[in-house]
C-alpha cells in the first residue's frame, strides 16, 4: 500500500503528487476531474462575470454613461466607475476625458461631482449666497449640459439674475408690441396713403398686438416662468405657487422691463409725434393731438372713479381666472391632463386680445402695473424734459439764463 504522497487522484499510482500536478497543470480536463481540485481559471472566470455584473449593477443605477470603451484595471484613475490602466488613453478623445470626471460613484449615490478648484467652489458658493439673499434659489435654472462661466463679472451677473432677467426681457416683448401697435394706430390716423386711406390699423390692432406681445414674451421668460405681471406674480404667492421672496425682484425686473421698452418705441416714433404735436410738445388725453396713450392707459373723461375701478377690477378678475383655470391640472378643459402646456402662451394670445375688445374702451384695459406704470414713468421723464427744453429755447431767445 502506498503512502498518500504518491498518488493524487489518478487511477497510475506510480507517479508523484508534484509530478503529476506539473504534468497536468495546464490540462483543465484532468484538473476538473479530481474531486477536490479546482481549476484556477474558473476561478477568475467567476471573477471577471461578478465584476461585470457589478458595473452593470452600478450602470442601472446612476444611468448610462458617455458611449466609450471601457477596460478594467486595479488603478482607479477616474473614480470606481470607470477604471483605466492609463491617463492618457489613445482610444479616449481628449474632449472626453472631461466626461469622466464628471462620471458618478457609488460613494456618492448618484450624485454627479467633478473636479473643481477651490477658487471655482468659492465663486459658486458666493453667487449661491447673492441669490439666496435676492430671494432666488440657490441654483439657477441652467440645463446640466451647459457650461456655466464664473471668471468675468458680466457673467457672474447673469447667473445671479437668471430669472429677473427672464422677466425684464419678456416684460420687454410683450411691451414693445403693444405700445408699437398703439403708436402706428395713433399716429397713421387718417394717413392716406394706407391701405384704405384711413391709417395703418385699427382698434383691433392694438389688441392683436398685445396678445401678441403677451404670447411672445411668455415664451421669452421661460426660466422665471414668464409671470410679466405683479398682478399675476402677486396671486401665484397669495396661492403658495411662488415664494413670497421673489416677488420685489420680480416685480422690479417687470416694471424696469416696461420702461425700456416704451423708451425704444418712443425713439422709434419720434419723428411721427413732433409731426403731430410739435417739436417740444407732449401733451395728454382729452387733448386732440395727445401721445401720451401710446404709452399708458388714460380713462374716457365721463367715467367716474367707481366706473373706472370696477372696469380694471372685472378685466383683471378674467384674466387671473383664466390664467389658474388653464394652469390647472385637474382639469379636464385646459387642453390635456396637464394643463394647457405649451399652448398656455397661445390661449393667452386670445385671453388678451377679447379683454381688448370686450373691456378695453373704457379705460385701455391697463390690467398690468408692469405695463402701465413703467411706460408712464417714462412719458413723465420726456415730458418734463421737453418741456425744460422748449423753455430753456425761449428764455434763450430773450438772453434770459436759467438758474442752474
């Protein structure tokens, strides 16, 4: 009887242990017959599939990653997600390896992180901290994909005022329609060389170019949510839809938007209004040459306070009725089950335009204090400054010098 050294597992008892283990080492049919042994290469096989499966277990959770090739390695150059056995790969594009870093870990449970300098998470935290205290969000509203600059002040301004921008240059749409549809109304009255040799426009003019203006500007101030009126802003806080502590700067923005915008109509007419006022002449309704209504409303002279109150409260009711009614939902006539959605600015068009011809006479249907008071602000500054100007010219002509 031979000793346990002798034989191992083979029906030969003549050769060694060793022996045979040398001889048959790379022989995986042998080796994986033997009750005990166990091939090595199963071994790393079994590996190599637990390692795939946890990528992909990892890949289902944060999501797919950018379409490159992937290799393993016992480095982790680029984080726990991608493993790369060099830096500088000549099969990763350069553009790419910025992609990388961005990749998410499973430290970090999906959350995306990348590498920034100190100075770059100072200067966030900083602009985080200005529009915190404006009453914005933290972040503002950029898409993931788009590069966000913080080295030059103009740019730090833009995303510190993201959305009082959003509503300034909507403001300034919707304003710049409706009082340029006003002033080609008013000023081409009784012009004969317009189609009809009555003026190029109508009453109806004006109210397609407001809604007009409205459509548009909703669009423009998407990031803000194209709110273009404190009315409107106002109600959506009163309802819990929008933080109170957005409402000044929201507010501002629209009122400043307003203003700008009268400011490029009336150097757009300009010439028009001293052909029929007068070079230095601005004057206000009831007056038959008056201006001042391309830029804010002026009610009809008959009507009483109460008359005038109640026309803006009924207009104003309609409009913010029908605004929540198509935001809504719930409900089932707000054109889909989620409201009115991207033909919420088109619904508005049509909003405005039979507010316009249904309750628009009376008093101009102002029913925007971003609309009205922005552009009156301006009539008074150049009416005043005509008014200086027409003087100074007078007192001029008699060698008379203004104190000042």
């Amino acid at each position: 009887m031979s000793s346990s050294s002798d034989t191992a597992y083979s029906a030969d008892p003549s050769p060694k242990r060793k022996d045979w283990a040398n001889m048959n080492h790379h022989d995986r049919g042998q080796c994986s017959q033997g009750p005990g042994l166990k091939d090595p290469n199963d071994s790393i096989k079994n590996s190599n599939i637990a390692y795939k499966e946890h990528e992909e277990k990892a890949a289902n959770a944060v999501g797919a990653g950018p379409s490159i090739q992937r290799h393993s390695s016992t480095s982790p150059h680029y984080g726990h997600f991608e493993h790369r056995e060099h830096a500088r790969s000549p099969t990763i594009p350069q553009h790419q390896e910025y992609a990388l870093n961005t990749l998410p870990t499973a430290s970090t449970n999906g959350t995306i992180t990348s590498r920034k300098t100190k100075s770059e998470t100072e200067r966030e935290t900083t602009l985080s901290t200005i529009r915190t205290r404006i009453g914005l969000e933290p972040e503002p509203p950029i898409l993931d994909g788009h590069e966000v600059h913080h080295h030059l002040t103009w740019s730090a301004v833009r995303v510190i005022l993201r959305e009082p921008f959003a509503e300034f240059f909507g403001t300034f749409v919707m304003v710049l329609f409706g009082d340029g549809s006003v002033a080609q109304v008013l000023l081409s009255t009784g012009e004969r060389s317009a189609p009809g040799g009555n003026g190029f426009g109508a009453y109806q003019s004006i109210n397609w170019g407001w809604g007009l203006g409205v459509m548009l500007g909703i669009y423009v101030a998407g990031d803000s949510g194209g709110f273009l009126n404190p009315a409107v802003a106002f109600c959506f806080c009163l309802y819990r839809k929008l933080p109170w502590r957005r409402f000044p700067i929201y507010a501002i923005a629209q009122i400043l938007g307003g203003f700008c915008a009268s400011g490029v109509v009336y150097a757009s007419y300009i010439n028009p209004i001293n052909q029929i006022e007068g070079y230095g002449i601005r004057t206000v309704p009831p007056s038959a040459t008056a201006t001042a209504g391309i830029f804010c409303t002026y009610p009809q002279t008959f009507l009483t306070k109460a008359s005038q109150f109640f026309s803006e409260f009924i207009a104003s009711t309609i409009l913010m009725f029908v605004i929540f009614a198509l935001k809504d939902d719930s409900n089932p006539g707000a054109m889909g089950k989620s409201g009115a959605g991207m033909l919420f600015p088109l619904a508005l068009l049509f909003l405005i335009f039979g507010l316009g011809a249904c309750f628009g006479w009376e008093t101009g249907y102002a029913i925007n204090i971003a609309r009205d008071f922005g552009p009156r602000l301006m009539s008074y500054i150049l009416g005043r400054t005509y008014y200086k100007l027409k003087l100074k010219a007078m007192l001029d002509q008699e060698s008379i010098t203004l104190p000042g």
